[in-house]
C-alpha cells in the first residue's frame, strides 16, 4: 500500500472514523459514528482543537477489532495505522482497541454510547440511514459512564434482569428497564435511546418506557405482540468483571532491546518508577497489572525495534497469559499521555524543566492575579484561590467530641494535636458561597478526627448541604487557607486547652518560616535543636529573654521581609535580635544544645505543570475503589447519579450528584484509597475537597473548559438536561400516558395457524412502509410520547388479525372513536389551525396536544410563518432558546 492512498485528514474536526473494506480506508459518514459492526475493522483519529492543540497535546490513533473480524483485516488495519502515524508525525499515541473491552480515551470519544452491529461488508455499505422505519431489531444496553448497544437476538431469551433492552421497531422505540437495573444506568440508556431517535429517525420515532411491567401493561402488550408470550422467569447475568485501583497499583517496566538477530525484554524496575529508567535510546513496555500495556519508544531507539514493539506487546501479553483483548498503547518521547506519566512518581517534560520556580510571584503579581479571580475560573483553578482570603471567618476547635469557638484574635493559630473547623464565606456573581476546612493536626487522635467529622456534618445539615468541604492535613495547606490568615498562621506543639489556648510551653522554642508573601507564609513550630535548621529558610528561636530571628545563607528578600512581618505572632513584645548564619553568638548554641550539622539544600514545591487534570467516575466493588476515567471532559460529563473524583494533582476534588445517597465519610475514603493506591506513590497529605452538584467553587469548574453555573438551577433552561437524566418518561406521569393510548383498543385473537410475533411484525411492516409524509410525528409529554404510533401499530396488529377494518382508519392512523375528534389526527394541511393553539392553557388544548410542545402541531407552513424558521431548524437550537421563543410567540 502506498502512502498515497491514505485518506486526507481535516484539521479542523477533531473525531476522523474509517472502515476497511476491500482492504481500503473507507471514511464512515458523520452521522453513523458510534456505530461499528462486528465483523468489520475500524482505525478512528482524534485530532485536539482549540487550547489542547495550542498546547501541544498528541493526537490519538486507535484501531479497533470487531469480534468476528478475521486476520487479514486485522493485519491491514494495522498496515494503515502504521502508515498513518508516518503521516501524522512522532506526536501521536496509537491504541488497540478490541471489541466490547475499548479503552476510557476510546469510549470517551463516542457519546452517548457505542453501537455494536451484527453482520458485515454487505450490512456496513450504507451504516445508517436516516428515516429508515422499516427495521426491528433488540438492543441490550450496558455500562455505568461508558454505554454501549450490543443488537442480540430478536426474542425474549436475551433478556435478563441486570440490563437495560431497546426494542427498536422504526417509529416505536421501546425501552425495557432490568428490574436490577440502577437509576444511573436507565438514565444512560435513555440518553443513548434518544440519541438513536434523532440521529436514524430524524427525531420523528416515538419512545415508549417499561419501568414497571405491572404499570405498562399496554407497552408490554405491544411487547410480547412481538416478542411472542414470554415463558419463564428471567435470569440475572453476572456482573462483568471489575478491575480495582488495587490492580492496577501493580506496576513493572521493562526494556525491550536487540541482542544479535533476537529482541530480549529485560525487567527494569517496579513501583515506585521514575522517569530516568527511561533513556532516548531505548524502548519499553510498561505493564499496568495486566489491564493495560504500554510501549514507550524513545526518540533514538533502533528501527527494528520500533517496527517490532507493537507486535512484541501482543507477545508480551501471550507470554503472560493476559487476555487477547487487552488494551495498548504506543507512544513515542515527548508525546506521552496523562495515564502513561502519571504512572510515575515525577514526570518533566523538556520545556518545562526551567520552570520550578513559578510559583515565585513578583511583588504585586498576586494581587493582581487575586482581582481577576471572580471573572477567571481558569485562574482560580491553577492558584487555588477563590478568593484573596478578606471574606467572613469562624474557627472552632474540637474539644470533647464538640465545637469550641475560637477568639478572632487567636485565628490563624493551632496545635498539631488538635482539629479545627475553619468556617469561610465570600460573595460570587451575587450569591453567598461556604467553604468548610477540616484541619487536622499531625498529633490528633483518631477519637478527635472522628468528631471533627461529625461536627462537619453538623454545620452542613444546617446549611442543608452548601459546604464544600475540604479536608486537610497540617503541613499540607492549601493556599487559601494561608491567605485567610493574611500570612499569620503558626503551628505550635502541643495540644490546646479548654480555652483555645495551649498548655504551658518549654523555655526554648524554635519556629521554621515559609513563606515569600500574604499567600504562602506559615510557621511551624519544630524540635529545638541545631539539625532541624536549614541554611536555605529562616527560623525564630526563641529562649527565656530574647528571639533570634535566623536568616539562612540561602534565603531570599522576600523571605526575610515576611519573616519581619509575622515574628511578633510568636515572640510578642519580646526583644528581638537578628542573627545571620556564621554569626551566631554562643547562647544562640547554647540555647540549641549545641551545634550540629544541619542541611543547605533549598526544598523546591513539586513542578505539577506538565500534569493534566484527570476525571474519573467512582464506584465499589467488594470494598475496593473502581475508577472510570472521562476523557476530554466537560460539565456534561456530571450528572445528579454520579460520584465523580478530579484528580489536578495537587488536590483531589470529589464531586456528588444530587442524587447520590453516600455517606460523606465513604466517599471520602474513595479519595484516600485513591492515594493510597496510586502508582506513582502520592502524598496521603493531598487536601480532599467534597463538593455537592449545585455549590461548586471556581478552583473547581476552572479545570472545566466551559462551565455554566446556571447549568443545575430550577429554570426553563434546565429542561432538557433534567428529562435526559431523570429518565424522560416519568414512570406515573408519561407511561399512563401511553398505556392510556394503548388501552383504547382491544388485541383480536391470533389466528389460530399463525404466531402473534409474525402477524405483529406483518402489521408493523403495513405501516412503515407507507409514505414519510403520512407519519405522525408525535410530540412527548414531560420527555416521553404520547402513545399516537404505539396505538397506529397496535391499531394495525389488530386490525391485520380482524376481519372488521370499522375500528381503525385505513390507513392505521386512529382507532375510529370519538375520542379522537379533536385530536391532532384531525390535522388539515399536516397541522392544526394556529388560533387551536396559541396562548392556550392545557385544558383548553385540543384532545391529545402536548402542552409542552404546542408548536408541533402546526402546520410547516404555519410554523415556518409564525417562527421565520423550519422545524428542523427550530429543534436544531438549544433548549433555553426554544423556550425563549415559544413563550414570545404563545406557545409556552
């Protein structure tokens, strides 16, 4: 194949789908990405636009294999993406992906679901065509954030009680909810249900919902007119098998190399890894406890090595007995992925190895950055600041298992074997928000920290629920928390006393100061003796009569003016002596003990700037943590059922749905297993940040590239996003709806020589075959319809097994009752008139008019006069937009 062939590549989208037929790259058409047939293998690119490529970001070429795919497709996937990647360049991350066990990066592409599709080359020629009715086809739906359709057997032998089913019959979309199945997954299916609506059906399809049989009898009997009667009772399948962080903590790195006409793989290290095992001139695997392989290849390996890692891995994961259908990934030096570098315990990239000393600021910088906070989320986020610290402060501290307010005048102060609740609250876009720090002390008890969450509990009921909490270690201080206290935190041993205060200290104390400015300056108290100093710090020692302000050799101006600032916070009204290293007189020593080596090395904060936030959703499986990552994550990444953990490096963020009924103290474990489980070894002191749905700070929606606040609120705008996630077809509401439609007409009995799934399947075939003009589009009531096409194709099974034609129209449109006289079935010029419908209440609607979309029943020609635009175009705008609109025209 020459390169020539290789298809062109739009730079300006960012998902590129093909599939080999003929052995040729044939591009698959927008609207049927998502869909992949079995048979068959795809190569699918992801191009980053916007800031992603602005900062370089590497594209990611994956290959997927299709169950009854066969070897020769297989081998020339691989041939083209070989070929591919020449074409794109060193900074691209190829994937193999298998059937049924993608990658997250993969899934994450394909929203709201994969579609697996049976058949092959003849199937895939055309892979979905839009208003095509004439299909019946079942559906099983699986997954929690990741979707996927398998299409299964058209019979009620596929059904279990664990999944969710989609009986599609071209106008009618059935949804059958597993009695085991969680909200989460209905909500889920639903959203990729009405997906498949607008995506194949131009939206014209109408959805019905089985979430309680005993409830939608007339849905299940358009069911079993199907299905056939079902025989038995249904099974409980399995769960699929669940990979914890525990497995996948377990990390090897081995080298791959040439040894004569042979490639050897040699064992390098195990975790904890460090990016200097890795050399420029070598190539590695990196084995994720057999749930995923990598291939780094370094800019200088050998070409026979770098034609040969791709196939070595697949060996590899022969040799070890993992799978076929484990995940790769090849990456090349310098384009390595967030899941790859953050397997090891540091991670620089080149151009970022000059910039540890960032965090520097330069006088005035911060409060600069700390006046565009409130506008700049994105700011927020990478400083950790909601604010510059001047909102209101309450401090408690935990005595006896309750709260003991602290004195203003003592804030800023703790003792490392007590807990405090630091209480903050500051105005943004006009509305009050709260932060609720959990201080912990490195001494505290177990009995202490237990009530220091309790009583956390306690201030959050009472707010009902609008406190972000953040839970953090002493030491590890997040720089708010520092700014609170405008630089006058200090941490002293020793426990406090019933008044706040501590007990009776030693003559001699010494102090360690970091800080350069308001923001970052904390004192710790420290053992009193001479190797706890640093030449790089300063430190305040203070003895019965006087404090000696230490200036090491390597301490900085800004240091030592800070240093000036806070020293009466400890020493009082004390006198004061400045001390330079090399200079000190010999009670300073005396005070000390005695001199002793001491270190000069300068302790440099973690360079997290070449680390990507990550998103992940969390979950349980036998006591352990289970993470599903979100690739290229949004706002719509979040819903009311998830518990979702953001991982920036620095902070762990875990986000609660509102509809998420765990306890805070569970969900919080998630977040220290998650740490505790790392691979790359992290801090378990990382500041944990609960924050429920509704009440999320800007250090939080910055890592988001677009986020909007009003997204959750009780408005009109939310519509949409609440009958997605809350399962469009209201389990009372919307299914009486339909039944109520399906119980105006009584099934005949079946012919005594035909079976009810033929004669139904016969019937539903007469109505789609007629004209698309002749279809009834069929608005929905609170997101569900409104029963019309059910009851057109019930209508016609029961009028394909009568001999009396007097109960249904001829063309299968109506059931021939005066109930119906003033339904929209009455329609003149494919409408109603628009004075039947505008500025009308629901009751004075005609019979069957969806009050939330009135606007349907007009007329094309009606509704592009009123409207100055198709309907097409109208349903193509985003939701608040339609309500905007319909309410100035009176169709709201």
């Amino acid at each position: 194949m020459d390169t020539k062939s290789l298809p062109d590549i739009q730079s300006h989208r960012d998902l590129h789908i093909w599939i080999i037929e003929n052995l040729e790259m044939v591009p698959v058409p927008e609207s049927a990405y998502g869909n992949f047939f079995e048979e068959h293998c795809y190569i699918v690119l992801h191009v980053p636009q916007g800031l992603k490529a602005a900062q370089g970001a590497a594209k990611d070429l994956h290959y997927w294999i299709g169950k009854k795919a066969d070897t020769e497709a297989q081998a020339v996937a691989s041939t083209f993406l070989r070929r591919l990647q020449e074409t794109l360049g060193s900074a691209t991350v190829l994937h193999r992906e298998v059937q049924e066990h993608e990658s997250d990066c993969f899934c994450s592409y394909i929203r709201p679901g994969i579609i697996y599709r049976k058949g092959g080359l003849a199937s895939a020629l055309k892979h979905v065509e839009t208003n095509m009715y004439n299909i019946r086809r079942l559906l099983r739906i699986r997954g929690r954030k990741h979707v996927s359709a398998t299409e299964v057997e058209l019979s009620w032998d596929s059904f279990n009680k664990s999944d969710i089913f989609l009986l599609d019959l071209g106008k009618v979309m059935i949804q059958w909810n597993g009695p085991k199945s969680s909200n989460s997954e209905k909500a889920r299916g639903l959203a990729l249900t009405r997906s498949l609506q607008d995506r194949e059906r131009a939206g014209r399809a109408q959805i019905g919902v089985v979430d309680d049989e005993d409830k939608a009898s007339g849905l299940m009997e358009i069911m079993e007119a199907v299905l056939g009667s079902r025989v038995g009772s249904l099974f409980t399948v399995l769960p699929n098998k669940t990979i914890t962080q525990l497995q996948k903590a377990r990390v090897h790195l081995y080298r791959v190399h040439e040894k004569g006409k042979d490639l050897v793989i040699q064992e390098l290290a195990t975790c904890l890894l460090t990016q200097d095992l890795l050399h420029e001139e070598d190539c590695c695997i990196l084995d994720q406890g057999g749930v995923k392989i990598y291939v780094w290849q370094g800019r200088r390996s050998k070409p026979p090595e770098l034609r040969s890692s791709f196939s070595q891995a697949l060996g590899f994961i022969e040799a070890k007995g993992y799978p076929p259908y484990t995940n790769v990934e090849v990456l090349n030096e310098g384009a390595e992925s967030a899941g790859f570098t953050q397997l090891f315990r540091r991670w620089s990239k080149d151009q970022d190895k000059t910039a540890n000393l960032r965090w520097i600021q330069k006088p005035g910088q911060a409060e600069a950055d700390l006046s565009r906070l409130h506008s700049q989320p994105e700011r927020a986020a990478r400083l950790r600041m909601v604010d510059g610290g001047a909102g209101k402060v309450e401090v408690w501290c935990i005595q006896d298992s309750g709260r003991q307010p602290v004195e203003p005048k003592h804030h800023g102060q703790f003792y490392a074997g007590n807990c405090y609740l630091v209480f903050y609250t500051y105005q943004r876009m006009g509305h009050t928000k709260y932060i609720l720090y959990l201080w912990q002390g490195q001494e505290a008890t177990a009995q202490e920290i237990k009530a220091l969450n309790g009583n956390a509990e306690e201030l959050d009921l009472l707010y009902h629920g609008a406190l972000v909490h953040e839970h953090v270690t002493m030491g590890s201080e997040p720089k708010h928390f520092f700014a609170i206290f405008q630089g006058q935190m200090v941490v002293f041993q020793g426990s406090a006393g019933h008044s706040g205060r501590g007990q009776p200290a030693s003559a001699t104390r010494l102090f360690h100061v970091q800080g350069t400015d308001s923001y970052n300056t904390r004192i710790m108290e420290v053992p009193a003796r001479a190797s706890t100093l640093n030449s790089s710090d300063i430190f305040l020692l203070i003895t019965g009569s006087i404090c000696y302000i230490w200036f090491g050799k390597g301490c900085s101006g800004d240091q030592r003016v800070m240093a000036r600032k806070v020293v009466t916070v400890v020493s009082g009204n004390m006198d004061q002596e400045t001390v330079l290293e090399g200079q000190e007189p010999p009670h300073f020593w005396e005070a000390l003990g005695g001199r002793a080596p001491y270190p000069s090395n300068k302790s440099l904060p973690e360079d997290v700037s070449s680390f990507q936030p990550r998103l992940f959703e969390c979950s349980g499986h036998n006591g352990h943590l289970v993470l599903m990552e979100v690739v290229f994550f949004s706002q719509d990444d979040l819903d009311k059922y998830d518990v979702m953990l953001l991982d920036t490096w620095q902070e762990i963020f875990l986000w609660l749905g509102e509809a998420v009924s765990k306890q805070k103290e569970e969900v919080v474990a998630w977040g220290r297993e998650y740490l505790q489980t790392h691979p790359a070894g992290r801090s378990q002191t990382i500041p944990i940040v609960l924050i429920k749905q509704g009440h999320e700070p800007p250090t939080f929606t910055g890592w988001f590239l677009a986020w909007d606040p009003y997204k959750w609120t009780e408005s009109e705008n939310n519509q949409s996003y609440r009958e997605l996630v809350e399962g469009s077809l209201d389990t009372i509401t919307a299914i009486t709806e339909i039944t109520a439609e399906v119980n105006n007409f009584r099934l005949s009995r079946w012919p005594s020589n035909s079976s009810p799934g033929s004669l139904a399947l016969q019937a539903l075939k007469g109505s789609q075959d007629r004209s698309e003009n002749e279809l009834e589009l069929g608005p929905k009531v609170d997101g569900t319809s409104t029963g019309t096409s059910i009851s057109s194709i019930s209508t016609s099974i029961s009028s394909s097994s009568s001999s009396s034609s007097s109960s249904s129209t001829s063309t299968g449109t109506g059931t021939g009752t005066s109930n119906y006289h003033n339904s929209p079935r009455s329609m003149i010029d494919g409408g109603l008139p628009r004075e039947q419908l505008m500025y009308k209440t629901a009751k004075n609607l005609p019979v069957g008019v969806d009050p939330a979309q009135k606007e349907f029943y007009l007329s094309d020609s009606d509704f592009q006069d009123i409207f100055g635009k198709s309907k097409e175009e109208f349903y193509g705008m985003a939701k608040w937009k339609q309500q905007q609109q319909k309410k100035q025209l009176g169709f709201f």
